[in-house]
C-alpha cells in the first residue's frame, strides 16, 4: 500500500474511466463546481459513494491554508470536519460505473500524489482521467460556453478543442496529474469551461452544464442539466438586465460578441472588475 493513500476496499474492479474533482486553484464561476455538485448529488438515488482509498490530507493539505470547519453548540466544539481527499466509486443515472476523485487540491507531494493516483488507476484498470475546471475568458454571456482542452496527447486535444498556439501559466494539481497519467501511457484530458471574465466571480451555471456536455461526449457519462439550464438562462436574464443600464457594458459585450464570431483579436476592453461590482450590487438589489 502506498503510504500516501489507504485502501477502503481490497476488491478493485475494473472501471474504465475516472473523473476528477479536485478543488483548482482557479474555477471561475463555479463551473467546475457545479458540474460536480450535479454528479453527487444523484448518487443518493443510485446507491450512494462507495469509498475505494483515502489519502492522507495530513501529509498533503496546510490546514493554515484550508483550515478545518468547528460545529460549535452552546459554546461546546461537538466536530471538526477536516479537508479531505478520496477516491470513490460511482454510477451515472444509467448505471455505467466510474471512480470519482474529490476532496482538497495538494498543498504538497504534488508528484508523490500523482504518482499514487496513477497507481490506484492501474489496480483498477482506468483508460481515461476527465478533470474539470473554468476559467475567466474574453467571452460573451450571450454565446455558449465553449470548452476548451489540456490533454496527455494531441488526438485527445483534438476531440475536445484547444487554444491554439504556444501558453505558459501557473498550473493546479490537475495538470500534474494529467502528466504523470501520460507519463504511464493512460489518457488524461482536462475540460475547461470558458466563462466571462465580467462575472467570473458569480455562479455561472452554463459553464457546469457545458462540462457535463462535454463529459458525455467523451465518456458516455450522461447526468441531467436541465436544472443547471434553468439557472443559467435565468443568470442569463440577470446580466441582460445589468449591460442594458450601461452602454459601455454594451459596446464590451457588442466586441466579444465580435471577437468569438470572428475569431479576431481586439483591443483592451472596459474594466471587467467595475463590471463585476456592478453586477454583484444589481444581484443585492433584487429580491431572492
């Protein structure tokens, strides 16, 4: 047994695809998030998570970084509920079975954690590793939410659409594992729902049910987004609402709009912070 993880279940069965759902250290609009909310959610009716390995948060996670959570009743401390990280067994409404990966992103053993994730995939015989995440991008709220790939190797990029050319940015815990599944010859793609960089810090539940989209093309998982639609034409509605009291909001949208229609590449837009503040006092302002 791998010191960094324990085993829950001595039994593996072989499951061909695994779904991480580390917390990033970016998911802008909660697209990941809410994407997996969705997943867990349904496994109550299905039977429940059953729990496969647990790793050590301990050795992995700062607790000065992501602090446990005190339940306090009457002044008496009656739980501490610590961050975790565990692999999970789980089905989608069909009954196709999967592994989950949920819990807190490593603050540490970044490679020693990858390299007993791809343990744990070998004893079960995973072929593909799906992580989902979001980003703030230069796009519109009135065009679908595009996805977008970083994959272990260029056919798997291909499937799923990619930013072309040449990028260097700070990577999460995703990433590292997606290289050291490549590294062993296991497909790995990460999907990365675009949101628009005005309200990534709102929920945007287009971007969650663009992942799950997307997560079904490739896997065959299917899970419901009728409820994240609803959310996200009324999110859609909310933010109509707000551009129309402001026409430079409109003139920036109007060039996004441009910018994906076209594909062009435009100058420096408005101020996507003023934009934000604006439309998180417009939210304040209207009733539940």
């Amino acid at each position: 047994m791998d010191d960094l993880y324990q085993l829950l279940h001595h039994d593996p069965k072989p499951c061909s695809v695994l779904v991480s759902g580390l917390e990033n250290w970016i998911d802008a609009g909660l697209g990941a998030a809410g994407a997996l909310a969705t997943i867990a959610d349904l496994q109550d009716g299905l039977g429940g998570l059953a729990p496969v390995a647990r790793f050590d948060a301990g050795r992995l996670v700062d607790h000065q970084a992501r602090r446990p959570t005190m339940r306090l009743v009457d002044g008496v401390i009656t739980e501490l509920v610590w961050p975790s990280i565990e692999l999970q067994a789980a089905h989608d409404p069909s009954g196709q079975p999967f592994l989950l990966l949920r819990g807190a992103e490593p603050d540490r053993l970044w490679q020693p954690f990858a390299q007993s994730v791809v343990d744990l995939l070998r004893r079960h015989q995973v072929q593909l590793v799906v992580s989902l995440g979001s980003y703030p991008a230069p796009a519109p709220h009135t065009r679908p939410s595009r996805v977008v790939a970083t994959a272990s190797n260029q056919a798997l990029a291909n499937k799923v659409g990619f930013l072309p050319g040449e990028l260097e940015v700070p990577a999460g815990i995703s990433a590292a594992v997606e290289r050291a599944c490549g590294d062993a010859g296991i497909e790995a793609v990460g999907l990365w729902a675009q949101v628009p960089h005005y309200v990534a810090n709102l929920p945007y539940p287009a971007a969650s049910a663009a992942l799950l989209d997307k997560l079904a093309d490739l896997t065959g998982l299917r899970f419901p987004t009728e409820d994240l639609l609803v959310a996200a034409n009324e999110t859609r509605t909310r933010i109509d609402q707000l551009v129309a009291q402001n026409s430079e909001h409109q003139g920036m949208v109007e060039q996004l709009e441009h910018l994906v229609d076209e594909q062009l590449t435009i100058g420096p837009f408005p101020s996507a912070d003023d934009l934000a503040a604006e439309f998180e006092q417009f939210l304040r302002s209207r009733d539940d």
